[in-house]
C-alpha cells in the first residue's frame, strides 16, 4: 500500500465515522445496533487475523483480552463518575477515549503475558493454552468481588456510538494492513510460512509472535471496550469461549490472512447472527456445521489466500 | 586473512545418540569447503549447529573472534552467516520478491513505527530496498520471476531462490546444504558455475554439503570428510580422492570413480 | 493435620481422577495414530451420559428382577457401544476427508464438532440438566483411616482398573492392538507393512469413545446431573492429563488423569489452607497446563518429538 493511499484511507474511514454518527439520529435504533455489533466484529476479527491469520499462531483465546479491554475500561469510567456521564460532551468523550486506551493497553499487557510463554509452543497445543489462558481470565473475574464476581458490572455508562466503533474499526484496518504491506511486516508471513528459514534470515520469531499476540490483544481489548460502553453491561460469561470461537470462525470464514475477507464475514456472520436471533437454538448448529464443511470443501475461506500447508515431515 | 568460521571440538549429542563429536575445522576468508560424508554423517547436524538450530553439547564454533553456540539462529544470521535448507525451505505464500525481501528485515532501519505511519522515510527506505532486490534477482536472471508465488517454481528455480535469499542477508559465509540434490548433470554444471560466480561476486566463503562429488571435487579449495560424526580426513580434492580412510567409508565407491 | 479428611479428599480425588483417566485415553490414543486434538472427544462423553441415561430409561422395564450388578453393566456396555459407533461415525464423516491436511484444518474442524454435538444435543435434550436415575442402591462405606466412600465410587474405581486392563490386553495382546502401536510409531511404514490404516484408525475412535462413554455414565453417577455442555471442562481437563502424562502414551494418559484429578480434588479441599479461593477449581488444570508445557513438553511418561530441519 503506498502511504499517500494509505493516509487516504485511515482519513477516508475515519471521516465517513463521523459522517454516520452525525446521520444516526436518522437511523433507526435496530439499524445503530447492528451497525454497531458490526463494527466490534470487525475490530476483534481483524486484530484476531493478525495473529491467526497472518502470523498462522493459532489463538482460541481473543474473548479473554476482551474481557480484560471491556472490564479495564469499564473500571476508569465508572470511576471518574460525573465526569464520564455528565453533560459535557468533550470531557465526556475524553474520558471514554482514556478509558478505551486503558483498556486496550491492559489487554495487550495480558497478551504480553499469553504470548511470551506460548512462544514455545506450536499449532494445536497453542490453540488449547491460549483457551486455557481465556478461562483463566474469565475464572479469575468470576471470583474477583471488586470487579461484581459472576454478577457482573452494572451501569456502565452508555458511551460506544458510531464514530468511536467506526473510527476505531478503521484504525485497527489501517494498522494491521499497513503492518502487514510494509517489509516489516511481510516477517509476520514468513513466520507463518516457515519459523526456522524465517530465523534462518535473521528475524527473531519471538519477537513477531509476541508483537502479534500483544497488537491483536490491545485491539480486542478496545473491542472490549465499545462493547461494555455499549451494552452498559459486562460479565465474565459474556467472554467465554463461545465468544472466541464467533471470532475465530469470522476468520476462518473470511480466509485466514485476508483483511477484507475477514472484514466481510464480520459483517456476515453479524448479519447472520440477527436474522437466526428467533431460531436461537439452530444458530451454533448453522455456524459448527459451516465450520466443519468450510475445512473440508475450502480451507482458505471464502475469500482467502491461506495455503494449504502440507503434513510436517518426521 | 585470519579464519572466518571456526569449530573446536564440537560435539553435538541426542539423547544417547552422538551425532557429531569433538569436530575441529575452519573455513577462512573467501574460501570453499566441502563437507562429505555418506548418509547419517553428521553433515546437515554440523549446519545445525553451525547455525543455531541446535546448541552443540559442548565444544565452541566462532565467526571471526565472535563465539556463536548458544545464540539464537536469528542472530546467527545477522552476525553474516546464511544457510540453505537440504529439503528447500521457501516462503510458499509469499511472491519471488517477498522472499528476498523478508532477508532484508534484519538491516531496516525504520521499522514497526515508520511502517505505521507511512512518512517519507518509509518509503524512501522501501523505494531502496526494491532496487536492491530487483538488482538481486536480475543477477540470477530471476526478474520475470519477481512477482510469482515462490511456491509455483519450477524445482531448479526453487533452489536458486533459496541461494538468492541467503544471498540477501549479506553473509561473509554461505551454507549450502545439498545444492545439487535431484538435478540433472546439465543442471549441475550450471549450479557449479554458479556456486564459483557467487563466491567471487560477493566476496564470500562458501561451505558446501553435497553427495554429488562431481561438485564437490569441482567446486572446493578443500574437503573435510565426516564418518558417524567424526572427521575422519582433510585435504585438498586430490587428497581425498587418494586417502583410503575415505574410500573405504564410501565402500570404496564413489570417490575413486569422480 | 486432619488424616480423616486427607484420605476423604484422596477417595474423591481418584475418583474424579479415574473419569479424567478414562477420557484422557481417546485423546491419546487418537492423537497416536492421527498426531491431532480430538477435541470433540469431550462431546462424546456427554453423549455417553445421556446414552446412559435413555437406555436405562427404555431397558427399566426389562430389568424386573434381574440383579443391579447386570442392568448396570448392560447400560454400561449398550452405551459404550453407541458412543464407539459415534465415535467412527465422526471420523468417517469429518476427519478422514482431512487426512494429511494441516493439524489445524483438523482441529477447526475437531471444534465445529464439538459445537455441534454440544448443541444438537441442547436442541434434541434441552438445556436444563436433567437428573441421572440411580443404577443400584448406593449406601455410603465405612474406610479405614476415617474416611468414607460411596457404592459409586467403589464402582467406578473398580471397572475403571477393568475397563484398564482390558485396553491394556487389546493394546499389547491383540493384533488391532500392534496394529495400533504400529501407526503411531511410524505411519508410513505400518501402510508399507500392509497395516489396513483406515481400519486401524475406526477401531482406535471405536475404543476411544468406548472409554469416553464409560467415563459419561461415571461422571453422572457421581454427580448425577447431566447437561450437553457438561463435556467441555471435563474434557480439556482430560486433554490436560494426556498432556501431563506425555502425550501419545497409555500409561502416561491414566496416571495424568489420576494425578489431576487428585490434584483438583485436593486444591479445592484445602483451599482455605493454600489461600486459593474454590472458585478458582477451573483454572487448576490450565495452569498446569501452562507449567507442563514450559517445563516439561514432553510430559511425566512421553517422548520428545524434535522438529527435522
């Protein structure tokens, strides 16, 4: 992507953010809420390709950093009280935007935290830890009574609308794309493709994996954030690891490794989760079903570029 | 000019399983080495070690006065050693220019932050490096080839690429691992063209793993022969053909008959 | 120190540690032949509960008059039966299009199973538990030491050895079984040797499940509530044992069931004393998890697997 193309852009999402908040009061309130569902898919399905898709580390774990975004910063504003809910729109937006940084920047700590010990480990055991990693941040909310135990926080102010959703959206797409098309970047897929000739060409793996996990954690932690901000209210079963799976079948669906892939099958698959909201129960049968036929007929996704990566040879 | 790679007594142990042991030998400036041995020699392990995939059990490998065992193999590489792989080891996904220019990533000088916000720095930086990787692959007649995925080559071309990204990290000494594996004798004279052109070209020495002796014997200033992980002789190609250590370790094949 | 309670928390544990063990089996006995997560296995478990729980449901009136001891086993065994068929149902169906494919298509596709085990069986059983009936009389057993065990436990401690042996006979006694052992030591070869692998690999999910099912109907006796989503834990925590106990290896898979079963038991028993809440009995086996897999990859009893360069 060449930069003037790229400052186009981020300024092009970033503008027409604003355009849809400023037209919101003209929007019907099911058309904001599902636009607004939208917008958190695609934060957390594209900060998640970043680390399954483009560096082929396989997380199960993204509900987790979720859950650490959306409980961060749902502790900074209800902590400055008047401030965050009062009547001033800029000190309020301030310190939501404060709150959404804290947030994110707490999950990508805990991603630190997941992703330098999972360096060891390869593939599925990956997959099963960084789990293993989602339910241990989940057990420890439930039983943490300062942030509401399984109850949950309550009253969280109502601070998410369109142009933080959309403009934050755009940020994390300007981001991992433009991480992803830089020299730079292009280490991310030699490290999916190959770890040992990538360090045989001096990148330290670590390093990419651990800078994966710890990007891809600080998004899904803003995610986290809107979400709560949102919805008003959080509990720890609300991340569990069903809601890592949603994510990570966006992915899959949208092919591992491909940013507008995954951007259109977060909208899809939210799209999708509207329309099957009366047939509740068939919802995860339709999506497990799906799953499993897409690795059987087409691995890459809809409308992906991932190879198929042969057997390792012993 | 003093030794470029140097191994002292390195040995290297699985398990129970010795797979390399007390190996002493080294490869100086601008030099090409060969190292033969039949199958299970040792020879890929010693690369491995060399290399940093593996840390020797004991004993030292050094690159000038730097010691190398126990780093890892990234800083290996930056230290000016690259290597190809036996069973060739490419960025599939990634275009013909992809691959070299993921052997560029250790020498940028602006890297996560300047890729994110795109100034001119950036692409002052990218613009470079694109011409050096064009003028890269225009030497090895490879340019038409730039935007193709690496995994559609032909065989040969594969091979060839692998040499050109090592080529890439700017190494003072090659490591090929069995260049000539699964060609055919015109293919072969080629690749010993090639390997004696790079080795002038850039200045570089070169340590060849290879089973073809054909190649070895045209190749190589000097020989180290390795028997279950041992040296077992060291000289120039005319020596080595002679030695009988050597020819009975090959049953008396090959090395005569070359 | 309290013994009395020591040894109660022992009888549990190992109880406890027995499903875990049993579940632990199927997980590395598949990953041996296929070298993937079977993570569906712990679905197959739950539907083992819920076999029981209908078959003894459709059996009650034929089994007037017979003695506990055979009703329970016929239960037991009918379901160890359907769940065997299940289990080579899946792998037909879903895994052996993706032979030689990458571990993770596989495990993906392990996951969609799961899912849609778990919740094809909300859809058909609903999502309340529902109450597992008693097999048998169950009184509660006087120890020695001062602790004390239920007829239930003493039954699934008892055929969970048998059900051992058994596995261990098939494994090194019969045919299937070298068979078995000769997949997952070197796929190539055992084909070359004329190992009928796809049959080798049917029989491996065959008694995988089997063990999955056996553990079912024990979990539900124990605890006698049974929902679709109960497989879940238990069966990563039996992935976990696998994993402590070296994955890929029997015995290493019984004795990391036991061990974590003890492990989780005795946390929570004594969690006032350690100052871990009991809250927290989930985490248990993913932190040990996270420890096996930094310190010792290879497990208590496995072998390390080096990647070839």
């Amino acid at each position: 992507m060449r930069p003037a193309l790229s400052h186009l852009l981020l300024l092009g999402g970033l503008g027409l953010s604003a355009v849809l908040q400023i037209v919101s009061p003209q929007l019907d309130d099911y058309a904001v809420n599902i636009l607004i569902l939208a917008g958190i898919n695609i934060i957390l399905a594209v900060s998640l390709n970043l680390v399954n898709g483009h560096t082929g580390q396989f997380s199960l774990g993204h509900a987790g950093f979720m859950a650490a975004g959306a409980y961060a910063s749902s502790l900074v504003t209800l902590a400055s009280g008047p401030l965050a809910s009062g009547g001033d729109p800029v000190v309020k937006n301030a310190v939501f935007l404060g709150a959404l940084l804290a947030g994110g920047g707490f999950a990508a700590l805990c991603g630190f935290l997941v992703g330098v010990p999972s360096l060891r480990l390869r593939g599925d055991y990956l997959a099963i830890v960084t789990l293993g990693f989602g339910e241990i941040i989940r057990v420890v909310l439930q039983n943490t009574d300062a942030v509401g135990g399984a109850r949950g926080l309550e009253g969280i102010p109502a601070l998410t609308n369109l142009f933080w959703t959309f403009g934050i959206a755009t940020v994390t797409i300007y981001t991992v794309a433009c991480l992803v098309n830089s020299t730079y970047g292009r280490g991310f897929i030699a490290v999916r493709d190959d770890e040992i000739a990538a360090e045989a060409m001096g990148i330290s793996t670590t390093r990419y994996k651990v800078s994966a996990f710890v990007v891809g954690a600080f998004f899904a932690g803003l995610a986290g954030g809107l979400f709560a901000h949102y919805i008003s209210f959080i509990a720890p079963e609300t991340f569990n690891f069903l809601k890592s799976v949603d994510v990570v079948v966006m992915v899959i669906l949208g092919g591992m490794g491909s940013t507008p892939g995954v951007v259109a099958a977060a909208i899809l698959l939210t799209l999708l989760n509207e329309i099957l909201r009366d047939f509740e129960q068939y919802r995860m049968i339709v999506f497990s079903l799906l799953l499993i036929i897409l690795m059987i007929a087409r691995p890459q996704g809809l409308l992906g570029n991932f190879r198929k990566k042969r057997k390792g040879t012993s | 000019m003093s030794a470029s790679l140097l191994l002292d007594q390195v040995t290297m142990r699985f398990g129970g399983l010795v797979a390399v042991s007390g190996l002493d030998f080294i490869v100086n400036h601008g030099e090409m080495v060969g190292l033969i041995g039949p199958n299970g020699a040792g020879k890929t392990t010693v690369f491995n070690v060399i290399t940093g995939v593996y840390k020797p059990t004991s004993g030292t490998v050094s690159l000038g006065d730097r010691v190398l065992n126990g780093l890892p193999a990234h800083r290996i590489t930056r230290h000016g050693i690259a290597r190809t792989f036996q069973n060739i080891r490419l960025f599939g996904s990634l275009s013909v220019f992809d691959n070299v220019r993921c052997a560029m990533i250790p020498g940028l000088r602006h890297g996560v932050t300047s890729a994110l916000t795109r100034g001119p720095a950036h692409s002052r930086e990218e613009s470079r490096l694109r011409g050096e990787i064009l003028e890269l692959l225009a030497i090895f007649d490879m340019s038409g080839a730039a935007d193709s995925p690496a995994e559609g080559l032909a065989y040969g071309d594969r091979r060839r690429l692998e040499i050109v990204r090592a080529l890439a990290t700017r190494p003072r000494l090659l490591l090929l691992d069995e260049p000539a594996a699964g060609m055919n004798p015109t293919e072969k004279s080629q690749l010993i063209e090639l390997i004696r052109f790079i080795q002038k070209k850039f200045d570089i020495a070169v340590l060849l793993v290879e089973h073809d002796m054909k190649v070895v014997m045209g190749v190589c200033q000097r020989i180290v022969v390795l028997d279950y992980g041992k040296k077992i002789a060291e000289g120039t190609p005319e020596e080595i053909r002679r030695n009988p250590l050597v020819i009975e370790a090959y049953l008396g094949g090959e090395v005569a008959d070359a | 120190m309290d013994w009395g309670n020591f040894a109660q928390q022992l009888v549990n544990g190992l109880s406890l540690g027995a499903i875990y063990a049993l579940i632990a089996l199927g997980y590395t006995m598949v990953y041996g032949v296929l070298r993937f997560i079977n993570f569906a296995h712990g679905d197959v478990f739950m539907i083992g509960a819920f076999a029981g729980l209908y078959i003894n449901r459709w059996l009650k009136p034929f089994f007037t008059g017979l003695p506990e001891a055979l009703s329970t086993a016929v239960v037991l065994l009918l379901s160890m039966g359907a769940c065997a068929c299940l289990g080579v149902l899946i792998e037909k169906l879903a895994y052996k299009p993706l032979r030689n494919r990458s571990r993770l298509t596989v495990l993906i596709t392990a996951i969609g199973v799961s899912l849609f085990l778990s919740y094809s069986a909300q859809l058909i059983f609903g999502a309340a538990p529902k109450g597992f009936p008693n097999l048998f009389n169950s009184t509660t057993h006087d120890l020695p030491g001062g602790a004390s065990a239920t007829t239930e436990q003493f039954v699934v401690l008892g055929v969970t050895v048998l059900l051992l042996a058994a596995l261990r006979w098939i494994v090194l006694g019969t045919r299937m079984g070298l068979a078995m052992r000769a997949l997952s030591n070197n796929p190539a070869a055992a084909s070359l040797m004329g190992v009928n692998t796809d049959a080798v690999i049917s029989f491996t999910f065959a008694l995988g499940s089997a063990l999955a099912a056996a553990a079912g109907i024990f979990f539900a006796m124990l605890y006698q509530a049974i929902d679709p989503f109960m497989g879940i834990l238990p069966g990563i925590k039996a992935f976990v044992a696998a994993v402590l106990g070296g994955i890929g290896s029997l015995p290493g898979a019984a004795l990391g069931g036991v061990l974590i079963g003890l492990i989780e038991t005795l946390v929570v028993g004594y969690s006032q004393d350690i100052g871990i809440p009991s809250g927290y009995r989930d985490a248990v086996a993913f932190v040990l998890l996270i420890l096996i897999l930094l310190f010792k990859p290879a497990g208590l009893l496995g072998k390390s697997e080096r990647e070839k360069v």
